[in-house]
C-alpha cells in the first residue's frame, strides 16, 4: 500500500469518526438524491448489480464514484464491514479525490 492510498484511509476514517459518513444502500441512494454526498466509494469486491446501480445513479447526479478500495480496506478505515460508503463533507470529498487523483497518476 502506498502512501496516497494510506492518507485516503486515514481520511476516511476521520470522516467516520466526525459522523461525516452514510452507509447502506437506501441511506446512500437517498443521500445522494438530495444532494448530500460529495463523493461514493463501492468495493472492487462488491456486488455486481449493486455497482451498476451506483454507477448509474451517482452518474445521474453527477457524483464522484470510486472503486479503488477493497471490502477490506474500508472496514479496516471506518471501522465497520461495508461494500459501500459515501462521504457526506465537501472538505473532505475534495480532499479524498486528490488523494485518489494521485493514485491514478502513479499506476
């Protein structure tokens, strides 16, 4: 792991601790109706219709969607067994797609 993916975690995990994070599907897909969230993480691991499902709505809504962590990596950040969060503060939305960016350029 390097260390962009390292602060990514890292920052999700203060997202969890500052209660800046939605979970499940009902909740995130309403969040991200109204609005809320400024950034979807799903698992490279998670289901398939489900991830058809949020690409297509977070598409809809014009919301960042990333699939870049595995099941295990956002349970070992968050704290918490999830397929998929959404990051529900602009800051650390912003923050979390620089880290992701960075990601990217490195592979």
């Amino acid at each position: 792991m390097n260390n962009n993916q390292q602060q990514l975690l890292n920052l999700l995990g203060l997202a969890r601790r500052a209660g800046k994070l939605v979970t499940g599907e009902g909740l995130v897909l309403d969040a991200i109706r109204k609005g809320k969230v400024n950034l979807v993480f799903f698992a490279q691991d998670g289901g398939a219709s489900t991830l058809k499902k949020f690409t297509n709505k977070t598409t809809s809504y014009g919301v960042p969607f990333s699939t870049s962590l595995t099941r295990q990596e956002i349970a070992n950040a968050t704290g918490m067994a999830r397929s998929l969060v959404a990051v529900a503060d602009r800051g650390f939305a912003k923050k979390m797609q620089m880290y992701l960016e960075k990601e990217e350029e490195n592979q």
